[in-house]
C-alpha cells in the first residue's frame, strides 16, 4: 500500500516552481501517484489562493490548471477532525488536523512550526529531504523532463494545453469522510471551472474547480 501524506503549501509551490531539489522529488512522487497524497478544504483553499498572487506570474486559466492537476492526484478529507497536539502558527494547523484525521504516514514540510512538533498521532513530520530517504527513493533524469514541463511560467502555459487536452472539461474528485474511524471513500466527477459545494459540520463549504 503507497504511504499516505499531508504536503504543506510550500513544499508544494517549491516542488511546482524550482526544477531541482527534493521539493521535485516530492512532487513528482505524487504525480506518478506513487504516494497518496491528503488534504483538507482549508489546505486546498490555501494552494488555490497562493497560486494567484502577482509574484508567481501566472495567468488565472494557468493557475486553475496547475491547482486542478494536484486536486486530481488528491484524496480530500472532509469532517476534519481537530488534532490533539496544536501548532504554534495557527494557520499551519489546518496541516495537522487533516494528518491526524487522514491517518497519513508522513506531513511534509519546511516549517519550523510543525517540523518542532515531530509527530502527530501516527504522523511523523519530516523535510521532503527526509521523506525522500525513508522512502529510499534516488534522484533520476526523470527529473529533468517533469521539470521542463510544468516549472515555471513557460512551463505552467504547457501544463494549460496538455490538461484540457487531456481532460475535456471534467476532473475526477476523490473524497473521504471520516464516520469514527472508519474513513469513507467515494469518487466523483465534475466540470472544470464549476463551483463545488460541501456540507462540513453543519455548516456550507465551496470550493472553485
């Protein structure tokens, strides 16, 4: 079974941005699909948001595309429920709550904040440098062609032209609910650039797709 994990927005935008580094790797891993890779509402509103600010240059048709190619490659975690341990910077709580109800292996990250932290749960926190050597995984030339195809804004207008090629106007959801321990799964398929709706702890979430 390929181990489960939470990654943080800037491991994320490193990995998208930067063509070296263990970032890449990360990133590569989850879109070979080679991990399961978790996130919440709260994570995913995050990415979306950082995505369209003017220091990263992108176009909102090319920021939607790269937010939409990690959505797919996620399994979304609904029902969060509260971690125990509590981070220093409550904005990076939303990383350890959605570990902690995931049951993910491993949390990704740069941040001091949770890195001090270690473990949640059955969470071990790591830098992707580390994540890269429990997994025993080496760097390979593959690397080079992953980062000459969606790293930066050039890159980025070719990841637009290959997802709506490949795609055709739809992207597949993948959801979990967690009912006590037990975690729910179900796929789902809707239309590119439709709003989507949840009910989470009786109160109404949206998420643009």
């Amino acid at each position: 079974m390929k181990p489960r994990i939470v990654v943080d927005t800037n491991v994320l935008l490193s990995g998208i941005f930067f063509e070296k580094g263990n970032e890449a790797q990360v990133l590569k891993l989850i879109l070979e699909e080679r991990v399961g890779l978790l996130a919440s509402l709260e994570t995913l509103e995050e990415f979306r948001e950082t995505l369209t600010r003017p220091k990263f240059n992108l176009s909102p048709s090319e920021s939607l595309a790269i937010f939409q190619v990690i959505l797919e490659k996620c399994e979304v975690i609904l029902n969060i429920n509260d971690a125990e341990v509590k981070c220093r910077d409550r904005d990076d709580q939303k990383f350890l709550d959605c570990a902690h109800t995931g049951r993910a292996e491993y949390l990704v990250t740069g941040d001091p904040d949770l890195l001090d932290i270690r473990q949640v749960g059955r969470t071990r926190i790591l830098r992707a440098a580390q994540l890269i050597r429990e997994l025993k995984i080496m760097p390979d030339e593959e690397l080079e062609k992953l980062g000459s195809r969606i790293f930066s804004k050039k890159g980025a207008a070719r990841l637009v032209a290959e997802e709506r090629e490949r795609c055709s106007g739809s992207i597949r959801i993948r959801t979990s609910s967690p009912p006590d321990t037990l975690l729910e799964r179900r796929s789902i398929t809707v239309q590119r650039g439709s709003w989507m709706h949840w009910s989470v702890d009786g109160s109404e979430r949206s998420l643009h797709l």
